[in-house]
C-alpha cells in the first residue's frame, strides 16, 4: 500500500510540475537545416582546425536530449515550409502551402496562440520575411503561403509583443498599412539594434528590422557591420519580453536563410548560416544558464534542403576547409559581376577568384572585352560555387526540399520528453503538455 502510495504521489508530482511547466521556452528553427547540414558545419570547422571530426561543436548539438523528427506533410512525402511550419506550430498536418489552417482550409490554432491565451509574451522571429511561411504560421491562418498581403495582417490580429526579422514581403501598400496600424496599436518599430535600444524601453509592443527597408537580413557570409543579427534579435527578443509577463515568454526564432542557401546549393553560405543561427542559440543558452529550473530550449528544422553529400570521391575524403577561400554568397557574386557590365574577361577571373577562390571553367584572353549580363553572370557565379564545392568533395541531390528525418535538439525543463523518433505534430503537443494547455489545436 505504501508503495501504490509513494507512486501515486511521484505522478502527481510530476503531473503538477507538467502542467506548470517552464516559464521561459525558445523554440528555435532552422529552416532546411537536415543532420549534413549541422554535422557538416561542426567538420568544416574541424579541418579549419587541422583536425578531422569534431573539436569544436555547436553548441545545440551538445544539448542533452535529442531526436529524430519527420516531416512529410499530409498530402505530400515531402513538405515544403509552410504545411512543416504548420505542422510545427499547430501540431496539425496541412497541405503544402497552407498556413495555419487543415485540409479543409478551417483554422488550427498555433501553440503561441494558446500560450498567448494563457498570459505569456509572445515573440516570433526569423531572418527571412515576417510573413514569410515559417513565422506566419505561428500566427495566421491563409489558404495560401503566396498570400503575403492577406497574411500581413494577421500579425496585428495575433497582437504578440514581440516581432522581428525582414520587412513585411508584399505590396508596399501593405506594408505601409500594417505598419501604420501597428503604432496605433502599440508597437513601436526599430530600425536596427541600435534604434531597438533607443525605444524598448518606453515600447508596449515591438517590430524590430533592418535599419533600411530590406524584406530579409543578408547571409551572415555577406553581412556589414551595422547590419541586424539573428543573435541581436534574440537578444531584444529576451531583454523586450522578460518582464512583461508574470508567467514567462515564448519566443520562436527562425534561421529562415539557411534554407535559401541550401536551394542555391551553396556549401559556405550554408555553414556559414548555420554558425550564425548557433550563434542566436548561444545567446538563448546564456539565459538559461542563469534560469536553468525554468527554461525549455528547442533547436529543431523543418525540412532539410538540398541534400548535402559529405563526400563523393572514391579516396573517401572530405576537404571541407577549401570553403574558407569563399567571401560571398553566390547571389552577391552576382550582383558583383553584373555591376562591371562592360569590362574584360581578365577583370571577371580577378572578381571570381577574389570573391570565391576558383578560376572561370571556359578560357579566354583575359584583354577580351565582355558583356556581363544578368544570365552571364548567374552561370559564371553558379559555377564557381560549383567547382569550389567539388573542390571541398560536397556534392547536393538537388535544389529542392528533401524528406528525411530532421534532428531535434532539447535542453532544460521538460527536454527528457523529447527523444527518438517523433513526428514534427509532437513537438508543439508536448510543449502544450508541459504548459497544461487543455484545448486542441482548433481553439484557443
């Protein structure tokens, strides 16, 4: 009798402490980011190193809980970002390009939604556009990703306090009215860390982007000094929310161009935006170091792009660290060649070279005169990137989505309850047991 006793009491207690859960919970995605992805990062800064494996790991992968997630979508084996940001947010599979709502187009309801509901502050963010597909499924509902101007609004309706990433993508109608509309609810809208500093403190609600209108941040690899950070966001992201509830926060923090690097299949983009959403994780880990009883930190993807190969020779070697020669992304190689217009081929080899660290494939006389069009420049730039990745021994199986597992990442109160193979639904169902939340993902 004692012992039925003793274990009665010890699922209570458990249950007690499920039901309030962490106060604090960051739930941080990395858009396309498959196992090569991350695992790939932690070797190129290996053989940077001079050393073959993992001396220097992100700091998500040493997290003490971890699982394997899948992705497919309900109509599809592979999904794209907005039924797998659905499927995160709500717990519900959708179609693929559905945002916020089932296969019969009726609204499902996000976990933000729900803890909104139950009084916590509310942050979404990402570095890609605010309504873009991951972020707006944490708040809209629309039939259609593609619907930038109807999903807009939404933001306003789910009136969270905190918001940041790259301006609203649409009309610059829209974007006018959201913002106007905003202020007059309460939002203050920084441009930049510097001006965020300058208003949080007298702010009811925030919208923090780039200093200049710009619908993302630059990839990391490209980035200038004053530019706006994923770890600046997800610090005025702590520094804005802490405080304005007594029940804690919740905070989604998207690495959104990870995904876009990995459609140009572009190796050092990629690590390098893996480094950078790492870098956004660190600052989230600082803060539960300093509230480790009541805090939950996910690191998770939504998909994986690209289908990175770790190594295609037949001598079974990687030469990971021949990316470093990489200064830009292959899209500001683009612009960078198209910017010459009329010039010569010799003037082309030195940007390549400079900018990539690879030669033209084609031969020419280096005095040859050369129109650089927009189509001259993409092939010159798409090939460079190439050749450097064959270079380093990555190959890509395409430019598209994939529908392997994605890793999970879990550290803090209630990361025991993620573990082995889960789908992409359980993870805002169990973030929703931890928080008691009694109601499904179709009301609030």
């Amino acid at each position: 009798m004692k012992r039925i006793f003793g274990t009665l009491l010890l699922l209570l207690i458990t249950a007690t402490s499920y039901g309030k859960g962490p106060k604090y919970i960051f739930y941080f995605i990395g858009d396309g980011m498959g196992p090569s992805h991350v695992l790939g990062t932690e070797l190129y800064l290996g053989e940077l190193q001079g050393v073959i494996g993992r001396p220097q790991k992100l700091c998500f992968t040493q997290f003490p809980e971890s699982a394997f997630v899948t992705t497919y979508s309900a109509t599809n084996g592979v999904t794209d970002s907005a039924a797998s940001g659905t499927a995160l947010s709500t717990g519900s599979k959708t179609y693929n390009s559905a945002i916020g709502v089932d296969c019969d187009t009726l609204p499902v309801y996000s976990v933000a939604a729900h803890l909104a509901a139950k009084g916590m502050a509310i942050g979404v963010a990402t570095t890609v556009p605010i309504n873009h597909a991951t972020p707006s499924a944490f708040y809209a509902h629309n039939m259609s990703r593609h619907n930038y101007d109807s999903i807009a609004p939404w933001m306003l309706k789910a009136g969270y306090d905190f918001y940041a990433g790259g301006d609203v993508k649409g009309s610059s109608e829209t974007r006018d009215i959201v913002y106007g509309k905003a202020q007059e609810q309460g939002y203050a809208i920084a441009r930049g860390y510097s001006d965020y500093k300058k208003k949080a403190g007298t702010a009811e609600k925030m919208m923090l982007y780039q200093e200049k209108v710009s619908t993302e941040l630059p990839y990391a690899i490209n980035r200038n000094s004053n530019d706006l950070t994923l770890a600046q966001i997800t610090a005025a992201g702590i520094d804005f929310l802490d405080g304005k509830s007594k029940k804690g926060f919740f905070m989604m923090i998207e690495g959104g161009k990870i995904d876009y690097a990995a459609h140009n299949d572009d190796g050092a983009t990629v690590f390098q935006e893996v480094l950078d959403f790492n870098a956004a994780v660190e600052v989230a880990l600082e803060f539960y170091k300093k509230h480790k009883d009541e805090t939950l930190i996910i690191v998770t993807a939504d998909h994986g792009t690209g289908g990175i190969v770790l190594g295609y020779r037949g001598d079974y070697t990687l030469n990971l660290k021949a990316l470093s020669s990489q200064k830009v992304s292959v899209e500001r190689m683009i612009e960078i060649l198209q910017q010459e217009k009329e010039t010569t081929w010799g003037r082309v080899e030195e940007l390549v070279k400079e900018n990539i660290g690879t030669g033209l494939r084609e031969k020419h006389n280096a005095d040859e005169k050369v129109t650089v069009d927009y189509e001259l420049a993409k092939r010159i730039a798409y090939e460079a990137v190439y050749d450097l990745n064959r270079k380093a021994a990555l190959s890509w199986a395409s430019y598209n989505h994939s529908g392997t597992f994605v890793p999970l990442f879990a550290i803090g109160r209630g990361a025991e309850m993620f573990n082995g193979v889960i789908d992409n639904t359980d993870i805002p169902n169990i973030i929703r047991k931890l928080k008691g939340v009694k109601t499904d993902n179709k009301h609030y």
